[in-house]
C-alpha cells in the first residue's frame, strides 16, 4: 500500500558491473509488473541488491516520491518489492492519456507537455536517450536492474520508434524473459508469434519463458511446456498458478479483473470516464462491497459514495453533470448518504471550478455544490508531494482516523469559502461530517481510515465491523514465496548475474 510511510532503505554499498535482465510481454496485462515485482523480491531474498525499471509506461495511477516526482504505480510498487526508495529514474517516461489521441508526457517526474499521437513519435529519441540516462544511473547505484517493456513485445507496426519493448532490448543488449497469460487462451500463439516476429537481432536475447495464470493440475501441461520449447528453442522458466494478492492495480485494464464482495456494505466508486489512482481503495476492497459505477448507472443503493481522482476534472464533471449523476449524488446526501471527494472528485464537490485554460478550455463550471470550494486552474504545474496530515475532529468519520499519510498530484487551487478543513491544512467537511473531500491520494490506504469510515458504514445498518490491524502484512513475501516453488529462480539468477 505505497501511500503508508515506508521505511527508509539503505543504498546497497556494493558495486557491480552492468547485471540486468528485460522482462517483456506477448500483449498488454500478462502479468509483467507482477513478475518484475516478484524477481526484484526473490533477488534481493538471495541477497542481490537490484532497481526496477520500466523505460515508458503509458497509466493514470501514479505516485509521487519522497522528492516529489512523479512515476507509474507499478514501478514504486516493484522499488518497494526491491526494498529500496522509488525514484523516478525507474520510469523515467510516464504518458497520462486526456482522450482524443492525446496524452501529458511526465518526463523524469515532472510535466513536460502535451502531445497527440502521432506528434509523440517524434519525441522518441530524446525520450530514449533521457530514459537510457535513467537506466545508467540505476546501474551505478544498484547493479542489478530488472527492466520491463510495455504492452506486446512484436509490434511490429512500431519498430522503428520503440522506446520500451525491441528498441530498449537493442539499447541493453541483456537476456529477455518472455511472459504470456495462459487464461486468455491461446498460449501456443501468443509464444511461437511473439518470438517469430521479433528482429533478427532481438529475437536470440530472448533466455527464458514464463506462463502466467495457470488453473487446474499442472502435470496435465507437461507435454504443452516441451512443444514450446521445441518450437521456439527456448527454455519454459515456470508455470506460475493463478493467485490473488492484494497488489496495486496497474492502470485502467486491471478494473475489469475487481470482483466485488457480496456481503457487508456496499461503497459506490465513480468510474469517470478518465478515473486516476483507483489504488486509492483497494484496501478498502478488502472488507467492503466496492463496485465501480459508470456515469448515468443507478446510485440509490448505495451505503456510500466517492468520487475519485480524474486526470481531466472539467471534461469528467461534464460527464457526471450530463448523464445525471450530479444529481444523483446530491439526491444520495439529502438522503443521509456519506459523499467523499478524492483529488478531482474533492473539486467537483464544490460550487465553482475556474480554468484559465490549463486544464481544458477555460471557462468557468459548476460543480456539485454540496461544498463550499472554488478551485481554479491557473497553470500547467502540478503539486507533487507526499503528505502526512491529522484528520480534523469532525463526526462521524474523520473523527476516527487520526493521523493518515498519502501523497499529491494534482492541478488547480482551492479555496474552500465557509466549510472547515477536512485535514490540517487540505480539503473540506461539511457541519454534518457527511461530506468531505481531500487532494490527498491514499488516505484509504491507511487502515485508521477504513476502520472509521467502515464502522461508521456498518454500524449504520446495525452490524458489527472487526477493525482491521494497524499494519498491513507484505504481499511481496507470499508472492516472492510463489515465485520461490514455481518458477526456475536459480535459472533467473544466472540470468542477471550474466
């Protein structure tokens, strides 16, 4: 759960030479992060100091380090598998979709622009060039580096402008461990394709298979695995079995994997059209009936709602207002409903939002209104910060949490009129403490907040909640632990030790 405060690693004060591997996909959402993730932990288990690192990575849930850059969640998620800080460097090229082709380019943690599609591709270079800057200094710190490419390996249609799947292989020239999804089907294509269709040049750097997902009795896949190596000549590392951990959701692909408890109360999470750091609530998951509602979807049985961060406020209010959702949400509150605003949701509660044209076309809009803050956008910069604050005194919610750590990412100024602050220094409450709104990212990874917010929620209806414990165990150790009896991890070590 990256919002906690985790603790401080020290730098390995050991020097190697340039020890890496490159894990690829056949297709987007085979389990790369997960597997980067597990290595880093196994390697460092085995008393290997390593660095993730991912050279672009194109995803709306993202994290701010203790320097204040910003980077992809599943790279700060690999660093703390890796036991070490997580610094930009890791993804250096991190590309935030706005819709219509168009996306924000954060370059080594900080806004750099704006661009189209086709206008992207003639960064590349310098992107490359920046990002390969980003993997030495790695090297020079760490040693061993654990890379991963983006999406399908044989693109072939992007070959020539490729900054994270062949062309970074190109520029590394390390072993490359091939990852498929087995229970998307079609294992034997996605493999022999894969590698068939890669360069020349790329396609012998490729050492070692993985197969994800696997259900059911292993033995039965035994022949499967030796037709795979026969055809492609390259050895299967492991067949890892389908699992579920609680392990931060890398971009908007992992929404459709949620499966929604059936039992206790049921929290309402917008699903904006551009929704961002829908991390913020997966510990939440764990203990509550959280389902992502689309715009214009029913709201009226709902015990709560939250309206989460977005990457574009303006054009998802837009469709919140349109599609009667706005309406919905105020109709929930008149009804005694809790409504929690999360970066952007916490500026669409309130009354106005002003843009002088840094965040769409400038204008002004109505927000929700069931706050009382103005926000106005007033410049392309962005506040990067992590953040430890007390949640103010106010009944029945805040009052329960205490002290909650999280971190920033957003654009726009608020000034939040009559209401009082929800956190010492951030945010809005209502007199009532039914709605609140918050620019910090994570505050429901803080297990102080789910507890007051899920006591409040089942003592509603009557029922009775066990507080969750104030620490969360590691995840990384249970995966590491699969990794460990599944999958050829001497194989692996060889591998990065090459």
């Amino acid at each position: 759960m990256m919002s906690r405060r985790e603790p401080v690693f020290s730098i390995c004060a050991y020097q190697y030479t340039n020890m890496s591997v490159l894990v690829l996909g056949t297709a987007s959402h085979v389990g790369k992060s997960t597997t980067v993730a597990a290595i880093c932990r196994c390697l460092v288990r085995r008393g290997i100091c390593v660095a993730p690192f991912k050279s672009q990575n194109m995803s709306l849930n993202s994290y701010v380090t203790p320097e204040g850059g910003e980077m992809g969640i599943a790279q700060a998620m690999q660093a703390r598998a890796a036991k070490i800080p997580p610094h930009t460097d890791m993804n250096p090229v991190l590309l935030k979709p706005k819709g219509e082709s168009t996306s924000q380019i954060v370059l080594c943690g900080r806004p750099y622009k704006d661009v189209h599609i086709t206008g992207y591709y003639q960064e590349t270079p310098e992107l490359l060039a920046r990002a390969l800057q980003s993997y030495q200094r790695l090297v020079s710190r760490y040693g061993h580096v654990v890379s991963e490419g983006a999406g399908g390996a044989a693109e072939i249609n992007l070959y020539d402008r490729d900054i994270a799947n062949t062309g970074l292989a190109r520029s590394l020239k390390v072993p490359v461990i091939l990852v498929a999804d087995i229970e998307r089907g079609g294992v034997f294509g996605q493999l022999v394709g894969t590698i068939s269709l890669l360069p020349e040049d790329i396609r012998p750097l490729v050492k070692g298979i993985i197969i994800n997902k696997f259900r059911g009795d292993p033995s039965i896949f035994l022949p499967g695995i030796r037709q795979i190596e026969e055809l492609t000549g390259v050895p299967v590392l492991g067949v890892l079995p389908h699992f579920s951990l609680p392990l931060p959701s890398e971009d908007s692909l992992s929404i459709g994997d949620k499966r929604t408890r059936l039992e206790g109360v049921r929290i309402a999470v917008i699903r904006l059209p551009r929704i961002s750091n829908f991390t913020d609530f997966e510990l939440l998951e764990q203990y509550a009936s959280v389902e992502y509602v689309p715009p214009g979807q029913p709201l009226g049985e709902y015990d709560c709602i939250i309206i989460p961060g977005t990457k574009n406020t303006i054009e998802d209010l837009a469709a919140v207002q349109e599609t009667g959702t706005g309406r919905m949400i105020c109709e929930a509150y008149a009804r005694g409903i809790p409504v929690i605003g999360i970066c952007g949701g916490y500026q669409m509660l309130g009354k106005r939002l002003i843009d002088d044209g840094f965040e769409s076309v400038a204008g002004v809009y109505r927000g929700l209104g069931l706050l009382d803050g103005v926000t106005r956008f007033v410049s392309y910069e962005k506040r990067t910060t992590q953040v430890t604050r007390n949640a103010s005194p106010v009944e029945p919610i805040l009052s329960g949490m205490g002290e909650v750590s999280g971190y920033e990412i957003h654009m726009g100024v608020t000034d939040p009129g009559k209401d009082r602050e929800a956190l010492w220094g951030d945010g809005q409450v209502t007199d009532d403490g039914l709605v609140f709104g918050t620019y910090m990212h994570g505050i429901f990874l803080n297990p102080s907040a789910v507890n007051a917010l899920l006591l409040y929620l089942y003592g509603k209806k009557g029922r009775n909640f066990e507080p969750i414990p104030m620490t969360v165990s590691d995840p990384y150790e249970e995966l590491a632990d699969l990794f460990e009896q599944h999958i050829d991890m001497d194989a692996i070590e060889r591998l990065v030790s090459s």
